[in-house]
C-alpha cells in the first residue's frame, strides 16, 4: 500500500540535522513590536531583562535582524536523544477517509516529556547553566513544559522549580510524579509562597489557577533567589527560534523527497509549536519565493487568534510581566473548567500575532468535542495517542483531507503532532462517558476580560 | 562525543525490515515438550486446541521444525507504523557510568500501547480476522498486552474483551481508558461474570486477582461465545515466534555496522520479549556458529527461574488450560500486593524453560528497589521513562557495565527496553516516597505453592 520511492516515515540522517536556528524575525517586513516596559511604556532594554532572564536568552529575544542562530553542540548532542523525530505519512487516515489528499504529520511526542516543548527546554537550561545559575523557575498549565523543563535542567544539573496551574495539578497527579523523577519540585498555583499568590488567592480564594497567574509566581521567585532566572515554554520570540528546528527538520524532509506541501497546520496556544513548525516556510513565502497557506488551530473556549483583540496586554495575570503587542482575550481570562488539556493563554505569540495581523496565515477554532472524536478517529487507525492539544491539528487536518474528497483535490497537507495524551486520560474518559462540555465564551464574557487592556500609546 | 561511523540511534531502512519470524525451536535439539492434556496427559492435538485459539496460531504454536514463517503482507504493513524500532547506543548512560562498556537496547516502548507486545497483539489479531472471528477474549496484568490487543482489534475491527487483574485495574485507572479508547470492554478479574471467577472469589473474597485467575476467565468466556477465541501475550511458542521480530531487527542492525554483543539481556516474566530478542543469536548459538551470554532479569518477588521448578503445571488458576512443562512457582502462586508493574505470572515460556535448563543462558532476580533505582538513572540521562519491567533489564545492564569497569573490558552489551513507564507512575510515587518494599518470598511459601504443581508421568 505504500510508495516504495517514499518512506513511509522520513527520517533524516543525523548529518541531514539542522545546525542553526531560523529567526523568522529576520525575514519579517513588519517585525513584531517591541516588549514594553509596562511603567515607562518604553521598550523593554536588556539591562531591565537581566534580573529575569537569562542574558543569551535575552539577546535571542531581542534580535531580529540575526536569520540563524547557530545551535551550541551540547544541544544538539541532546536533540540526538529524541531527534531527529519522524515525518509519518498518514496512509492509514488517507484510506480511513477515502481522501486523494496526501496528509503528513511531523511527530515531536517520541521523548519522554511527550511532546515538542523539550526543543526550547534543553536550550535554555543550556544557556542557564553557561551563566553559572543555579536554577530556574517556570509555569507549566497541561504539564507538558514542566515536564520538558524538569529533562533538561536534570541533564544540566540544575534545580527547577515548577508552578503548576492548580486544577492541572490536581487532575494529572502523574504528571507531577514525572517532574519529581527528574529532580523537580513542583508547587500548585496560585500557592500561598508569593505575594502574588496570596493576592490572587485572597480575591479570588476558589480559583483553579491560571497560566497567567502561574507564570506571575515563577517571575516572582526567581526575583527573589540569587542565581535563579525565570524562563518561559511559549509566547517568546526565542521560543520560537528554537522550536524552528521543527520546521527546519521537516522541511529537509519534504524536500529530500521533493514534495512540496500546499497547507501547513498547527495548533495554538501561545503558538510554540506552530510557530516553529512554519518557520522556514514562512520565511519562503515572506521572501516571495513560494507560497503555502498556514492554519492556526485554536480551543473555541480559548480563541484568542479569532475572537481576541491585537494590542499590547500583560503576559501574565499578576501584571510583573512586559507588555506584549499580540492577539490577546485580556490577561484575566481564564477558559471554562470544562476545556481539557492545554491551549489556555489568554495571548499569543507576538510573531505569530504579527503575522496573522498583516494576513499571512489564517486562524480557526474547533470545539473539544469534535477534537475528541478526531483524536479518537487518529488513534485507532494511526496506532499513535494524541495529546488534547494536537488533536486540533488533527481535526483540521481530517477536514481539509474531506474537503479534497468533495473536490477530488489531491493537496498535500502537513500537520504538526506535538505530543502524545497518555496523561490526558481524564479528558477521554469524560469524552467517552459522554461528559465533555463544549462551553464557548460569550461575547460579554470576551468583553468584560479584554476591557482589563492597559492603555498604550503607540 | 558521538562515534561518526556508527549512528547514535540504528534504524534500518524498510527494505531491511524482517519479512518472515524466526522460530527458534527449529534449530533446538532438545525441544521444548509439548502442552499436555490434563486430562488424559496426552499431547494436546490441533482438533483439542481448535475451540481455544484460532487455526493458524495453532499450527505455528505445534510447529517445531519450520525455521521461518512469512510475515503476512498486513502485518507487515501495520509494523511499518512503529517499526523498526531503534536500536539505540546508550551513549550518556555509558558516560555517567564511566564504564568503557558500550550498551545498547532496542527500545520497543515507541507506540502507543507503549511496549513490544503488540508486535504479537496484530499478528494474533490478524489471524482471528482472517478466520472470520467476531472478537477474541485476553487477560492483563500491567495492562500493556490488552492495550496492545485493543489496538490491533481496531485495526481489523474485532471485538476485544479484557480480564484485567483487579489489583491493576484499580491502580491503573488511565490504563483502561486507553484500551476503552480503542473500543476494548475490560473487566476486573475476579470477576462474578465467569464460572471460575465466581468460584475464586468464593474460595478468597478479598483476592487482588492474578494472571492466571484471568486467563481462566478469559479462556471460559472464549469457550462461551460463538466465533470467539482466547489470545495470549506471552509463554505461548506462537508468541515466542512473533516477538522474533526484535531480535531479527537487533541482529540486522547489529550486522550493518559489525557489531557483535558479548551480553543480551532481557526482562523475563513470561518470557515473550527475551525470547525474541535473543531468539536469531540464541539460534546461531545453537548452531555452533557463535556464541554470547544470555541473561533473564526477573523480579525478586516472582522468581520462576531462579526459585521455581522445571516441571509439567497449570498455565493458569483455574486449571482450564493445558498443562506446559516450564519453570514454575506453582499456578496458585501470587506476588506480593507491593510488587509493582508486570513480570508477576507464575509460569515462563516452555522455550526458554529448556534453554535454560540445557545451560544455554542465565538466569538472575533483583529486588525493585534496585530496579527503580536505575529507572530512575536511566531516565535522567537517557531521558526515556521506562517501565518497570524493562528497567529489570536496565539493572542488569548497569550491573555488568560496573563490572566492566573494574575489570577494563570494553564488553558489549545489548538490552531490550520493552516499553515505557507512563501508566506506572504510581510506583514511581511510592518509590519517590520511600514506601517501596522489597518483600522476597520465603522458601516455605514457594514451597507451598509449587507443592500444588499436578502429578503427570512423563
């Protein structure tokens, strides 16, 4: 049943790996706009990032001009652990569907923290320890960047300390018992350890948390401890350049076997992933040289590509963060308990954000339950588990492919599976006891969070 | 810090992929002997066997002469889903150790049942499709082999029924919702819905449940049902068979780069991953071609080989299966409620109970303690989590790795990784918190339940 002339799954021999990194910043006409520093409203310098992140992390940050970063050897030693990850043909989902689409999946979930968030996590545990820290603080939501972060700082012997959205912590007990086997500790937030926490827990004392009150937390301790920087697992211009190895791996792919795809899809939460993912594609089509059309996937309980406003927002919900210009629901949204998984940040990637603004990729939302049936669908005939998250990639990939079957179409699509969903099995299991809610924002409720905007002159 | 030459990870190409199993009783001289009757103590026949297992497992369960069996087309095609696994070069474990060893193992835990077993799960699948079957009735312990039937059962859209032991489908609630997911109805045995559950839970009401409790409830509710038949993971020829297809694949990529292992080591609780990993060496081992140590890693508190006797016994509890002469602790015998994970039935493959009585391989135990010692060393620095059951092996690996430390040999070891430790987080936990007992049968206890084994004259 297969093309013998095409492997089945491409993987690229490990000189075939890529070397740098692409800095899709580089290439943009409209570059994203600076972080802001909230209290001045001016562009945040280097010198006022040092105390949270780490200083080659802030250069990254802050370039964009630089089109590749070369990737430090010690890295790539460790992306020799997981990487390169396959790029499976979906022969068993094309005959499922009875589709002439030819549908490709780029598959990050082979590596123990189940997903592709360890791309970023092993670069800046690197670049924490070459600046002699002693540790670093973060948030993690699903779990999957907490887990990731817990890898690398294990590798480079570096203490982690996790705050982990509450109602997260209390419904994926095991991912927390992965952190701790590398060496994490992991706390639930909002936690009565920062002042922020306090604040929260004081206003709001039944919260289930939220990214954005977790990632306050994490700012806040790594403020307080000498040797301790914050680092983040999405939204960052430097999150994205690292996971650009995504892109650059398939793309070499696709290209060692002269295919040339027609729809590129990701999900989306702060956009890590499909950021990564579409990189040197976009950079193509941003130098004219090809064009391909880029499909945002995104919760409809957390739209904040389709239902959120462009302007500068606090990342975080304790507002210690720099303001970001991006597609944001306001930094008090916190999705319905009901929503499963990750994709909860209330914005998005400033590049992505810049990008979708100036109409260079489209943007969509699908509801869980519909994921859900696709992720199920996927699993039985693909033999891989999705991760909640990657099943909107799937699900719109699974349309796309129908719609070629209406039109006899036989494009060539590419989506990312970020990760696998063993520890998302409470989300299932609501979805097969039929207990799964679809609970969509209402336009007031959008409203109301997006009306907390700080006010900025552009 | 990697050898150029060779790849960190072999994967061979699709045209190096097996096409037939190797069956490893062809090229012994003694073979293993033959399932007995019980009742009349008689080898079992193809028309005995006909109501319990379908008709093309039969004949490769009989068969001792035929060397090799074709791989089927649609078997072939569905491995190529996670096949060919890695075979990987422990590089940063070497290192860590300080060992001048070099380690590999072949990691089996790339899918989503998360282990090797459903390289037998799809052939077995097949087999009952091909026959016309409605559906096919198992047992599981860990729960990896009925994840591993599920999926294939979906494959080829079969009914898939799952006596699951009651201690581990309480622990492993997520467990189940994997099997649920690939439409799998699982019960937790004992159970009141068979004959033999009723009666064992009359006899001990309090019972956990064992392997071989489900297996008679499993080959009952066979019995029971028009067009279905019972399936095994492990013990079974047949199974052996299958599972070659780790080793032919180890071998391969072994030979494509002149490697030869001095050690092969594997986790053994019925015997189905070692005996295919080793199974093309162990027959060029036979065949006065080379020769290599073997050696079985079983759990302290279930040591068939190492405490258990060669005898005729029970397959399972409730006496309704032939009788398989193998090392056995007796078909009464139940580990210890502390005992974490697989590698928990009483019995051992007729295969490599020969071989091993013949002086063709070792045999040793370790308490899990030390096991979860080195799963834990091994996912910090090679960054897979790994079942209980492989990190036997792992132990093992590391032990012989130390040696060759002192000694200076640069021995090469090989191990097989069966699969991956996601749903075993619970025993991680305990072992996080120091609650982890090592509790080692006594003499008098094994004495008792080997006491049970049945009077047969050979």
């Amino acid at each position: 049943m297969f093309n013998e002339a095409i492997p089945y799954k491409i993987y690229l021999e490990e000189n075939e790996m890529p070397k740098a990194w692409y800095n899709l910043r580089a290439d943009m006409k409209n570059k994203p706009a600076p972080l802001l520093n909230p209290a001045t409203q001016k562009p945040m310098t280097k010198e006022e990032l040092r105390p949270v992140f780490c200083d080659a992390l802030i250069d990254q940050e802050l370039d964009d001009t630089t089109a590749y970063f070369p990737i430090p050897e010690e890295i790539r030693s460790f992306y020799q652990m997981y990487r390169p990850s396959p790029l499976v043909r979906a022969y068993f989902l094309e005959k499922k569907l009875g589709t002439p689409a030819k549908i490709y999946y780029k598959f990050e979930g082979n590596n123990t923290s189940g997903s592709h968030k360890l791309n970023s996590a092993i670069a800046q545990a690197y670049y924490a320890k070459q600046q002699g820290l002693k540790g670093v603080t973060t948030e993690t939501g699903a779990g999957q960047w907490g887990t990731a972060l817990s890898m690398a700082c294990s590798y480079f012997d570096l203490d982690c300390q996790v705050y982990m959205v509450k109602v997260s912590y209390e419904q994926k007990p095991f991912r927390r018992e992965v952190m701790r086997t590398y060496g994490a500790s992991v706390t639930p937030s909002p936690s009565m350890s920062t002042e922020v926490g306090r604040k929260i827990l004081e206003a709001h004392p039944g919260t289930t948390g939220s990214l954005g009150c977790a990632i306050s937390e994490a700012v806040e301790m790594a403020n307080k401890q000498e040797g301790y920087r914050y680092v983040l697992g999405s939204v960052l211009n430097q999150v994205m350049l690292h996971q650009s190895v995504i892109g650059l791996e398939t793309k070499a792919a696709l290209d060692k076997y002269g295919i040339t795809p027609d729809i590129i899809i990701g999900c989306a939460g702060g956009g890590s992933n499909l950021g990564g993912l579409i990189a040197p594609f976009m950079g193509e089509k941003l130098r004219g040289e090809k064009d391909y059309r880029f499909i945002a996937v995104e919760p409809a309980s957390c739209p904040s590509f389709t239902r959120g406003t462009f302007a500068y927002d606090f990342c975080d919900t304790g507002a210690v963060c720099p303001l970001a210009k991006m597609y944001t629901l306001g930094s008090n949204f916190i999705p319905s308990a009901n929503h499963a998984g990750g994709l909860r940040y209330h914005g998005m990637s400033p590049v992505l954000s810049q990008l979708y603004h100036d109409g260079l990729m489209e943007a969509t939302s699908v509801v869980q339950t519909d994921v859900f049936e696709a992720a199920e669908l996927f699993a039985r005939v693909e033999g891989i588990l999705p991760a909640p998250e990657s099943s909107h990639a799937i699900r719109v990939a699974i349309d796309e492919a129908l719609k070629c079957k209406e039109t006899g179409e036989e494009k060539t699509i590419v989506f990312g599976l970020t990760g696998t969903g063993y520890f998302d099995m409470f989300a299932y299991e609501k979805f097969h006891d039929g207990k799964m809610s679809d609970y969509i924002p209402t336009d007031e409720e959008i409203a109301e969070s997006v009306s907390t905007l700080p006010v900025v002159n552009e």
